[in-house]
C-alpha cells in the first residue's frame, strides 16, 4: 500500500495480502495497479518483470498507472465505513 501511495509500481508474489491489494495490469483495459505472479519460480518473476518493462516503454501508460495508483484509498476512514455497513447489514437481518 506504501508502493502505491507514493508512485512505485509494485510486482508481487500472488499471495496473503499482497493477493488481495495488488490487481494486475491489463494493457486492453488499462485496469490494474501492478504485476502480480502465482508460481514461486524465477521464470514466473521474469515474466512479471517484463510485463512490467513492456508497459514502462509506454510512458503515457505507465505514467497513467502510477497516477491511478496514488489516488486509491486504503485509509482506516474507508475501511471503517465499510465494517459499519456491515454491521448494519447484519442487524437488519
């Protein structure tokens, strides 16, 4: 969250939170916020590097991706909204 909040573009192993946070980046719909990799290997980080790489020569892309990637929110004040309505899901039944 750190990575994002001050313009690194993260490439992450697909696991725990990490798994959860980091979405990868597709170049057709230009949605994502990293590379992300499953297999624990060096060809499977290779190819998350590269991926990485591909879109960097895009400046107009990469600069979009680190821009989007300031602006999410991963404040305690959004989390928090979130458990209340929660909650309050679940006393209404």
């Amino acid at each position: 969250m750190y990575a994002l909040k001050y313009g690194t573009v993260p490439i992450v192993r697909a696991t725990g939170g990490l798994d959860d946070t980091i979405f990868s980046y597709d170049d057709k719909t230009k949605k994502g916020n990293g590379f992300k990799f499953s297999n624990y290997g060096t060809v499977a980080f290779l190819g998350a590097i590269r991926q990485a790489l591909d879109l960097y020569t895009d400046s107009d892309a990469w600069k979009g991706l680190i821009a989007g990637n300031m602006k999410e929110d991963f404040s305690w004040d959004r989390s928090a909204r979130s458990y209340v309505e929660l909650y309050c899901s679940v006393v209404k039944g």
